[in-house]
C-alpha cells in the first residue's frame, strides 16, 4: 500500500452533526483520500442515487469495521478496476412495482458501470422489519432474521463477494427533525442491525437498502444534507457502488489493524468497540468536535487521544503536515 492508512469511524443512526445523514460526509472522504487508504462506514459516503466511494477508500460495515480494527480480520483493498460479484436480497415482502424500480436500477448499474450482479434472491417469507429509537439513537429488530440468512447462503453458493439486502419498511420513516438535519437517521440503526447480521454469518461486505411504499421524488428544496435521499426513488446504487469495490475480508489480508495510521472518531462517540481496540493496539486516536447523541467522551473512559481538532479539515491539514505530503 503506497499511501499511508487511516480509519475514519461515524457511528451508524447516532445524529452526528458531519456524516449523519445522506452522505454529507462524502465530499470530506474523497479529500482524506487523495492523501491516505481510507477504511469507512458505508452511512458516511452512501447517499441515495449517489456514492462518494472510490479505490481509495475500504468500504467496512460496522461489525468488520469493529473485528478489523481488534485485529481478528484483515482486508485486501481492490486495485483500480477490480469489482466484486454482488448478490442481491429482496424481501418478498415488497410490492412489485416497488420491486420493478429496483430491477431497473439493478439494470442500469450493469449497462452504464457495469456493476456484476451474480444473482438475486427473494426471500422464502417476510424479514419484519421494526424501526425504534432507544435512548436516543436509532435502531430496531429483525423479526425474521433466518429467511435472509438463508437467502444470502444460496447467492454466496452462486459465487457472490458482496450482499446487498433491501428490505421493505412500508410507510415512509420521514422524520421532520431528519428531514431539516437536526436529527437522528430514522432507520439508520436498523440497517446496521440487518448488515451486521450477515456480516457476523459469512464474513464478506454487506450494506443495506431500505425500499417503502412511496417512491415519488420531492419537489421541493431540501437540506442539502439529505438532499441525495430525495432525487432517487431508491437508495439502492449507492449500496451497489459501494460494495462493487468493497475489500476482501480474509486472515492474512494487504491491509492490518497494525497498519493504520489513525483513528478519527467523533469526539463524544468514543465508547465504541473500534476505539477501545484502537486504544489497545496503539493506534492514533484522533477526536474531531463532530456532536453526536452519544455523549461518552475521552474524560468518560480516561483515555486521552493523539489529538483533537475542531474540524475534519483542520485534522486533514495536520496530519498531512505530519505525514509530509503536499
């Protein structure tokens, strides 16, 4: 790896004010980027109809973000041009014309990037999907949690690197406080339940769509930190682009916890698995004043980091300064 190593950690569904919503931190992902391999969050550059992904960056979800970063896998980036072969999971529980959008969206992936599916599965009966917030961070169950883990078996049996899962939500989770960027990601916490489910079974890349009655396109301006969510009637090729290039997960992988740099957490998010194994392995732990509803900052744990800044840029700036980079 030519580039120096960092991970960058934005819990899933905690209202981070930067990277909280529809990819509102993936312009600052690409800036990390053309400097250092960046390991992230799919929520952080995922945003609807568009990704901020690249080869520059390892599309981690969370439960292989947490198991690489305590050392018990490793990771092989792709290389320029390398794609995995993506099976995808419908919930049978999606309205056809809800599924029709989503083939077509599959197609269009294939005829204009050439994204690979290697097959599509329907669930044999309803995953049952519930969405909560509990104290204060958004997350939610599955009710039918062996009918994905039996769909995903069939399509990794076909040959698939990589799983995308939709799932139907019914009614659409809009939340006024969201919508204005002054809240938590409704279904967010749910949809890392649902990767991290997978993930945790077979060990590849795994992301999430969520599919809803409603697919209309809004009309009306909107945040700009949501906006991406509102000019596509589903989400589903951002998750795609993203695991296209997401890295293989193995044992003795190009890439090690060792390997990193840095860890850059929010500043009152460090509670987290990542940064407690972070804090054991001696690696940099970077906070950046980026507010979160968690509220478990350094004092908390009695941990002191590498450094704090008072934003993303200022850390880029710093650390590339260090790293002597121009």
């Amino acid at each position: 790896m030519e580039k120096p190593i960092v991970a960058i950690s934005i819990p899933t569904g905690t209202g981070a004010n930067i990277g909280g919503y529809a990819g509102d931190f993936g312009y600052i992902a690409r800036e990390f980027a053309k400097y250092f391999h960046v390991i992230i969050n799919p929520n952080a550059v995922n945003g609807g109809i568009l990704s901020a992904i690249n080869y520059d960056m390892s599309y981690l979800e969370g439960y292989l973000f947490d198991e690489f970063l305590r050392g018990k896998i490793s990771i092989t980036p792709k290389k320029p041009y390398q794609t995995n072969k993506i099976g995808v999971i419908f919930d049978c529980a999606i309205p056809k014309n809800i599924i029709n959008v989503h083939l077509n969206t599959l197609s269009a992936l294939k005829m204009v990037q050439g994204i690979e599916t290697i097959g599509i599965e329907y669930t044999d009966e309803k995953v049952g999907v519930e969405l909560f917030v509990e104290n204060g961070i958004s997350t939610g169950k599955i009710n039918n949690s062996k009918t994905l883990i039996k769909s995903a078996q069939k399509l990794i049996k076909k040959g698939a690197q990589a799983i995308a899962v939709v799932c139907f939500f019914g009614e659409d989770s809009d939340d006024e406080n969201y919508s204005n960027a002054n809240g938590i990601d409704p279904i967010g916490g749910i949809e890392a339940v649902i990767s991290h489910l997978l993930a945790y079974e077979f060990n590849i890349p795994v992301a999430h769509s969520p599919a809803f009655f409603d697919i209309d396109i809004s009309q009306k301006i909107e945040n700009p930190k949501v906006a991406s969510e509102c000019i596509s009637s589903t989400y589903l090729p951002s998750v795609m682009q993203g695991l296209s290039i997401a890295p293989t997960i193995c044992q003795n992988g190009e890439i090690k916890n060792s390997d990193i740099e840095y860890l850059i957490v929010p500043y009152d998010a460090m509670g987290s698995s990542a940064v407690l194994s972070s804090f054991e392995n001696d690696i940099k732990i970077i906070t950046i004043k980026n507010e979160t509803v968690l509220d478990v900052d350094c004092s908390k744990l009695n941990i002191k980091p590498w450094a704090s800044f008072e934003s993303y840029e200022e850390c880029l700036a710093q650390i590339k300064e260090k790293n002597k980079m121009n």
